[in-house]
C-alpha cells in the first residue's frame, strides 16, 4: 500500500509532546492557534500531552540553548519507538536570526535526529498542519521497518 | 514534625507553553510554604548579537525577543534609537504604532484569558477565547501580512501605511469585539466555579506590589494606579487620554488575587477597543516614516553618538530599552533589554505562599510570564525519601479534580 493512503484514514491519532528549547513563543502560540477551534486539529484526534511517555511526535521549538540541550536530549529518550520529531520554526531548524550567539547548541538536528521541518519565522497554523500530516506518513514508515524488523528477527 | 515536609521543584523544563523556568516550592501537605524562582534556562544572548549587527537588523532580534509582545519591544527598541540619533517621528506613524499596541494588548490579554481558563479545567472558555482572539489575529494579518512577528516598524515611523481598507477591518473588529467579547467575559465571571477557584487565590497585596515592584496588570490589579500610558505618555497616548485601570474603580476593592488579575486583563481589553477607535478617528495626515530610503537612514545612525532610552507599556508591563550608539560605528555599542516578566516573577513567592499545590498552575499564569512548556515536578518526600516525578498533565489534573470538588454535586 502506497504510503499517501494513510492520510485518507488516519491509522492512528498522533498524540504531541512539545518542547520549547528557547524560542521566543512566536511557534509556540502557532502551535496553540493549530489546536484551537479555527484550525482545529483535534478534529483529527491529534492532541498535545504533558508526558512525553505518552506521545507519538516530538515538535521542538526554538534554537536549543545550552541549558535546554540536555532536557531535550532526555525528553527525545524517553519518548517511544517509532517516533518522529518535528521542528517547527526556523530558528530550530537553522538558527535563524540567532545564528552565532554563545549560547546556542542547536539547530536541533545537531543534538537529535528531525524528520520533519516546517519552515517560517513563525510558520503559519496551516504549514504546521501540513508538517504533521508529512509527520503521519514517516510514522508509518518507520513502524513499517519496526515490523519488518522484528519478522526478520523472529524468523 | 517540621511545617516543611515537601519540596517541589516546578521545572527546570518546564516545557509547555512559554519559556522554561524553575521555581521550587516548599510544601506542607497541600500547603504552599515557601517559593524560590530561578529563570535563566532561555538565555540565547540577544544583547551580545545585537553588537554585531546596525539598527535596522537589529530590530528584527527585537521582535523575537518575544513572540507575544513583539511589537512592544521592538516599539521600545526603536524609541530608544530614534532617541539616541535625535530622529523625529512623524505624528501619523506615531498614531500607527499606538494603534499596533493596541492591537497586539487585544492579543495577548484573550490569550492569556483564555489559559487562564484552561488551566482550571474550563476548556470550553478557553476554545471560546481562542476562537475570538483569531478575529484580532486576522486584522494584525490584513494590515501587516503577518499573524505574529508583524516586521512593521522601522527606525523613525512604520513601513506601512494605514489605508481606507485596513480603517474599515479594524472598526469591523472594533464592533465585533464590544458586541461578542462581553460574553465570555460574563461566563468566566457568573460563572460560581470559576470564580471559586480564582477568588483570594495567588493575592499579592498593594504595599508587596509596590515592594516588589510588580508590573502592568499584575500591580493595577493589586490596587496600584501605574500605567505608562497615563503617567509617562509615549508615542500618541499623550492625545488619548487613558487612564489606569484598577479594580477599585469597578468593583469597589483591589484584593490582588488571580480574579483580579482577570478583571484588569478583560476590562483592558475594552480600554484598547477605546483607544483604537480614538486613533482611528484621530489619525494625521502625512508621511509614515521620517526618511524612506534605508541606507540615508543608516549612514545618518552610524554619525549618531550617544545612550538613548526607550520605555512603552507592554501587554504585562513597562518594557525597557536602552541603546548606545557610537560615532563611526555602524553597529550598537551595548543594548540594554528589561521585560516585564522577571520584575513580576519576583512577586510568585509571596503569591504561591498559603495556596494549595493544585492552585500552582493558576497563579504561574496569573502574571501572564513568557513562561512555558511541559512541566515536570519532582516530589521528595523529606521524610521517607520517596520521590514521585510529577507531570504537568498530572499537574493539570489535580487542578481540574479541585474544580470539580468544587462543583454542585
């Protein structure tokens, strides 16, 4: 099966972990208009959880200050197989208009593998819908080579 | 026994919806006893960078310095190079700006609304809030083309002009918001359980709100008449005539709890329909910016030479900017930043102080803090030395079964 078939019925609700690692907030209220009612993202049954033991998806915002660069290195561990990381903002995903500052460790693909980054400084309610659907589809990939995996293994 | 028999420490990621921070809170049984707060966990060297770029890049830092208030900072950045290099601005980009403040004050108080309901479990109050806070966000878009960092301002007026269409957006909003927005006002303040959970919690009295110099609402709330745009008028507020708002003046009494805190965000919330209508109606004629071309308006700052302040009343406080130019130096020499957050963040402990742990969420956000993300409590138990690792969600939960005490069976 094609893997863009699974966006016509979702296989599973992502469950989201954020982590603000420095940003100035600008993403972080993005990320509250996506789940508020104008863009509602809820009505796919994705929502934010407070643990990440509970999440499916990572979405990491800001440029991982030092400070922050071992909570969110301890946060990525914790969550489980498969998982995917989203970066949303520019600064995560380059720097930005934090490029050499002394107090920067990031972006954060220096400190953990990202799958998926949504572009913009903030980027907008609907590019942050999109980043999740392209976060939907590595999901599956990845539980795909999970399961081929362990067949592999057992056999 | 010791009064003291848990220590909770909030943080240090305490990642959920703003800037981490940490604060470890002295527990007897359910009791607050005692608060420490250590902030410092988002530092990204802002001021340093700022040496290494000219006032025109550097107002581009200035409005990520904080997503919520971007245009407060960068109105405080501009004002303090404008006086530093003695430039003019022209009256109608001073009525732009005003009108901007505004607009961004609507923003930010419906937000911080509407978490303030969610975290005691009202989350129909809270999609409701965000749902009327995306009518603002849709006239911030109309006039700047942005929903958050706006880019409108620049050295000595604005970049846009404000044009018969953007007039028309705004005083349809303007309308919106008297008609629609005094409904959610009276469900969060009818309704019993709402107001039992924000009544005498968190209370930070007059005499600590001046001690501790606590800003913007959080102070109007506690009763103290300060408000830069009434005592030290910037911009156009000189013509507006604004005046504090304290809760003594509507409901009688200034407790400095969370409910008033409320209050004061709420009733502002109309005072900037007020004055935006006022700017509307008042706008000058003439030139936006005092130069157009970027590159006279840089040769003409790297011959400035001296320190310039700017200080405006943000959403949570009096925002402070401080600039030095140099003669012959294209960049900032030093850059001074004082937000409003970390002057009201030294009032938490007294506020946390007597409240119940499940109140902790509550009283967080009742100063409005940049503060965010998910919070992760470590519990000891000084006695057995169990530890139990709370979540926010946990957190959040015990807020919500208080609630739920509350109600009418």
């Amino acid at each position: 099966m094609k893997l863009e078939k699974y966006l016509e019925i979702l296989p599973k609700s992502l469950w989201v972990m954020t982590c603000n690692s420095g940003s100035c907030n600008g993403c972080d209220i993005e990320i509250v208009a996506t789940i508020s009612p104008r863009y509602d993202i809820e009505r796919f049954g994705m929502k934010l959880v407070g643990s990440p033991r509970h999440a499916d998806v990572l979405v990491v915002t800001g440029p991982v200050t030092k400070y922050m660069k071992d909570r969110l290195l301890r946060i990525y561990r914790q969550i489980p197989d498969p998982k995917v990381v989203v970066v949303v903002g520019n600064c995560g995903s380059s720097g930005d208009v934090f490029y050499r500052s002394y107090n920067l460790e990031g972006p954060v693909d220096r400190i953990i593998p990202v799958d998926v980054y949504v572009h913009g400084c903030p980027p907008r309610p609907e590019a942050i819908t999109e980043g999740v659907a392209k976060a939907v589809l590595k999901l599956e990939s990845k539980r795909k080579e999970l399961i081929e995996a362990a067949r592999e293994a057992v056999v | 026994m010791s009064a003291k028999t848990y220590t909770v420490p909030i943080g240090p990621v305490h990642v959920g919806l703003k800037e981490p921070i940490t604060a470890w809170l002295d527990l007897d049984g359910e009791r607050i006893v005692g608060a420490r707060v250590r902030p410092g966990a988002i530092h990204r060297g802002i001021e340093r960078m700022g040496q290494e770029r000219n006032p025109i890049q550097v107002i581009y830092l200035a409005e990520r310095i904080c997503g919520i208030c971007s245009f407060s900072h960068i109105t405080a950045f501009l004002r303090a190079v404008e006086d530093a290099a003695q430039i003019r601005v022209p009256a109608r980009a001073q009525y732009i700006r005003s009108l901007v403040l505004e607009l961004e004050r609507v923003h930010s108080h419906i937000l911080w609304a509407g978490v303030a309901c969610y975290s005691i479990g009202f989350d129909s109050a809270f999609q409701l809030g965000m749902l009327m806070r995306e009518r603002v966000m849709d006239v911030l878009e109309t006039y700047t083309g942005n929903r958050v960092n706006y880019g409108v301002g620049t050295v000595g007026g604005v970049r846009w002009d404000i044009t018969p269409e953007v007039d028309t957006v705004v005083r349809d909003m303007i309308r919106y918001y008297r008609n629609e927005f005094s409904a959610f006002y009276d469900i969060v303040t009818q309704d019993p359980v709402a107001k039992a959970r924000m009544r005498n919690v968190g209370v930070l009295s007059y005499e600590d709100a001046i001690r501790h110099c606590a800003l913007g609402p959080t102070a109007r709330a506690s009763g103290v008449r300060c408000d830069l745009r009434w005592s030290a008028p910037y911009e156009a507020y000189g013509d507006l005539d604004v005046k504090p708002v304290v809760p003594q003046d509507y409901v009688g009494e200034a407790r400095g709890d969370v409910f008033d805190r409320f209050l004061v965000r709420v009733l502002e919330v109309y005072q900037s329909l007020d004055i935006m209508e006022k700017v509307l109606d008042g706008l000058p004629e003439g030139d936006i910016v005092f130069e157009k071309s970027v590159v006279k308006v840089l040769s003409l700052l790297k011959k400035a030479e001296g320190t310039g302040w700017g200080i405006i009343e943000a959403p949570r406080g009096d925002d402070s900017h401080v600039v030095h130019l140099t003669s012959g130096n294209e960049n900032l020499t030093w850059w001074k930043v004082r937000a409003p957050t970390y002057a009201n963040a030294v009032s938490w402990p007294i506020m946390f102080i007597g409240n119940d742990l499940a109140d902790a969420p509550l009283i967080i956000n009742s100063i409005d803090p940049c503060i965010s993300c998910m919070e992760r409590m470590l519990v000891t138990d000084a006695g057995s030395g169990n530890e139990q690792i709370l979540t926010r969600e946990q957190l959040l939960n015990m807020s919500r079964e208080k609630t739920r005490r509350m109600m009418p069976a």
